[in-house]
C-alpha cells in the first residue's frame, strides 16, 4: 500500500509504538493493537527489542495485516530486513541503527521512511537522506529511554521549522502534557505507554487522538 505525501502527515497525528510490557496475560499484542485502531490510532510502529528474528517476523506479519484493514500506515522499527520480508509499509531507524540514505536505497522510494532526529542538524540530514518523515525527541521525559534528555520548547520549534517533512514529537507524552506541545510545529505524537500502559487502550486512545488534534489545530 502506498500512502502520498499528504497521508503520511495526516497519519502523524496519533502514532502508537507497540510495547508487549504492559500486556495482561490473557492479551495478544494483536488484540491490543485492534482496540487500539479502533480507538482511532492514525499510525503504527512495532517496536520489540527482546523478540527473536522469527517471533517478531509472525507478530509484524499480523499486525501488517491488521493496519490494511484500517488503512493506516504500519512501519517496523530497526529491522529493515523484516520490513521487506512482510512488506510492511516502512521502516523507522534511530541515529545509530543504520546510515540513513542506505536505509532508503535498501527499502526503494515506495517505502514510509521514519528516522529519529534530536537536533536541527539530525532533521536536516534525515531528510536530505530521504526521510518521509521525522520522529523528535524526548519531548519530555521518559521512562522508555533512560538516557534520553528532554527538548526545550524552543528546540522542538527550531527542528520543525527546519525541514519541510513531517514532524511526530515522543517521548514521556500523555493526556495530562500533550497539549503543551501546541505552538511548537509537530504534526502529531508517538505514544508508548500513555496507550499500551492504559487499562483501557481504547479509551485512552481516544481521548489522545482527540488532544492531539487539539495541539495541532493550534499550531
């Protein structure tokens, strides 16, 4: 599935990040994943750092399946091999997971390519290396990264006036401090555990998902 330019910054406005911490023992990440779309989540990222090759291969494949349904845009995080084993719709790399012009040269000019930026010099650089769009942060802090520092407000303003792609803020965002990012340029968050951490992620989506257009229609 190909998503235009105008789609991938729409589809910034709520992006969930897959944590399977938080999941109660009778739930699949899968089940999870669909409340979460029915919440109205408006992209998807599948993070598993502690999964095996095959395990994370099965869980993607489903829940690639699971984001077409939705026709949202679901990307693998780190693994571009899988990606392009299970076709997903992208690829989201960090500064230190791969040089990203051959991330794009690996995936094709088809492919959604996420890259995490902290500073102007990192957007900039993301998006001359074909970035569709950038994921900045932290925003605030938190507890998924432990040494990821927090962005001043004037920071995050000066990375999105700084490239012309979208822009997602994550890092430590929830219901109670989204809307402090109105003003500052994103297109939308990426939310962890404000979501996956919920005991009603569909609820909790919603509710972001509400925030979020909030922020943004305040600029």
């Amino acid at each position: 599935m190909k998503f235009t330019n105008d789609e991938i910054r729409s589809s910034m406005l709520l992006y969930a990040v897959t944590d399977r911490m938080w999941l109660k023992p009778d739930q699949t990440l899968v089940d999870v994943c669909q409340e979460v779309l029915e919440g109205g989540a408006t992209f998807l990222q599948i993070r598993e750092k502690d999964l095996d090759a095959s395990a994370f291969e099965q869980e993607a494949q489903a829940l690639k399946e699971l984001c077409a349904r939705y026709h949202v845009p679901f990307v693998v995080n780190d693994s571009v091999e899988i990606a392009l084993d299970i076709d997903a719709d992208g690829v989201h790399v960090g500064q230190h997971d791969m040089e990203a012009g051959q991330v794009r040269e690996k995936i094709g000019p088809d492919k959604i390519l996420g890259i995490s930026a902290g500073t102007v010099q990192e957007a900039v650089a993301a998006q001359q290396a074909g970035a569709d769009y950038i994921g900045v942060g932290a925003v605030f802090n938190t507890s998924t990264k432990q040494d990821a520092t927090s962005l001043s407000m004037e920071q995050l303003k000066e990375i999105c006036a700084s490239v012309s792609i979208p822009v997602v803020g994550i890092g430590g965002i929830n219901a109670s401090n989204l809307l402090e990012l109105s003003g500052s340029g994103v297109d939308g968050v990426a939310v962890v555990s404000a979501i996956f951490a919920a005991s009603d992620p569909k609820a909790a989506t919603a509710r972001l998902l509400e925030l979020s257009r909030k922020m943004v229609a305040h600029g």
